[in-house]
C-alpha cells in the first residue's frame, strides 16, 4: 500500500501552506488534511485546558487516517501538544507535533529563549513543550519566556490581515531581541515573519521546515 501522511489543522490559515511545503519536501506522497475548527474555541472556553471531546477527536482522526493508509500523523496545532500525547497512547502509527525539532533545536542555541506565540490557548501548552525539551537537553534551568503577541491571532483569523499580524510579529521579536540568546516562532502562521528579521544577531526559528522533515524516517 502507498504510503500517505496525515496532518491535523485547528484554524484555515494553516492548511494550503502546509500542503504546499509538504509536496516540494514529498513530491508524489500523498497527504491526508483534516481541519476542525471547533477545537481553539473549546480550549479557551474550558480556561485554556484541552477537553476529553478533544483527545477522542484526535484518537478518531488518527484511527480513520490510519484506515486510509497513513504511516504517521502530524498535528499542526501547538495548543495541543498534551492532548496529542495523550491521544498517541490510543493510536497504532506515530502522533508527531509540527513545532518538536524547532524546539529541540531552540534549547542547543542558548541559555535564553524567547518563545513567540499568537494564540492564547497556546501560552501554557508551548511553554509546557519548551520546558520539556529544555530538560532532555540536560538544561532544565534555561531561562524560557513565553511572549504573546496580543492582537496578531485576530488580525490573521478574524480580520484576515496578514500584513497587521506579521507587522505586530516582528515588532515583538525585535524588541525582544535584546535580553534573548534565540526566539522561536511558536505558530507555522508566523514563518513568513521570519524572513523579516535575518538581520537579527541571534537565531529566529520557525516550526514548518523542521517539522516536516522529521517526517522522513516514516517515508523511507
């Protein structure tokens, strides 16, 4: 059987460039897309905590991708990173998180890292990841600060101005450049932010590359 990817999406923003990205690292795989809207609006209405409504969906999205033929599956989500592991122990394939290698790279580049985020819902739960890759790195000290950019999230998927969200983006991570050995982009709607801050002297890091080159080892 020829062997397919599935991807997890949480808000529209993230699907197409997702998909685009995916066919130029994997031409003629194919790739399973499932967006479910409905889960950031439950996370925040349950203070920011994902539901067990949540983990049986991601249990059911990886059991049908894996009835398609889907040898492993990603979630683009990064509030969800617990609930995906929690998810994993009830699935038969590999349930990855985009935004795994940029933070296990993230932590090698410094004592200091600045994790930007957009989303509410996803202040605990990366922070929670970053800490966690922090400690299998052997530095379980290292100084992490999670920042929000607040008003990006809206610009991007209430106001659909992407020009108002990268803009909020970079003056956030240029002003937190000064007291950070490396910043992380958080969200993969964030990467094209990236590009506008190379002339930094420190590292910028975005999810979307990274994330899906981990993807290689299950497609050999």
């Amino acid at each position: 059987m020829e062997k397919k990817v599935a991807f997890f999406h949480t808000t529209m923003g993230t699907p197409l460039p997702l998909k685009k990205a995916f066919e130029e690292k994997y031409p003629g795989i194919q790739l399973i897309t499932v967006m479910d809207d409905s889960v950031l609006p439950e996370v925040d209405a349950n203070n920011g905590i994902y539901t067990p409504g949540i983990v049986r969906r991601l249990v059911n999205f990886g059991t049908n991708a894996q009835m398609q033929g889907a040898v492993v599956a990603c979630c683009m989500c990064t509030t969800l990173t617990m609930a995906v592991q929690e998810a994993q122990k009830a699935m038969d394939i590999p349930f990855l998180t985009i935004d795994g290698p940029m933070l296990a790279e993230a932590v090698t580049k410094g004592d200091r890292l600045a994790l930007i985020v957009t989303a509410k819902t996803t202040i605990e739960a990366s922070g929670r990841s970053a800490r966690q890759a922090a400690e299998r790195a052997g530095k379980p000290d290292m100084d992490i600060d999670v920042i929000l950019v607040e008003g990006a999230f809206e610009a991007k998927n209430k106001l659909h101005d992407n020009e108002l969200h990268d803009r909020l983006v970079v003056e956030c991570a240029r002003k937190v450049a000064e007291n950070h050995d490396v910043i992380a982009l958080a969200q993969v709607s964030m990467v094209d932010c990236a590009k506008q801050l190379e002339d930094l002297k420190i590292p910028v890091l975005t999810s979307l590359d990274s994330g899906i080159a981990q993807l290689e080892r299950y497609l050999r």
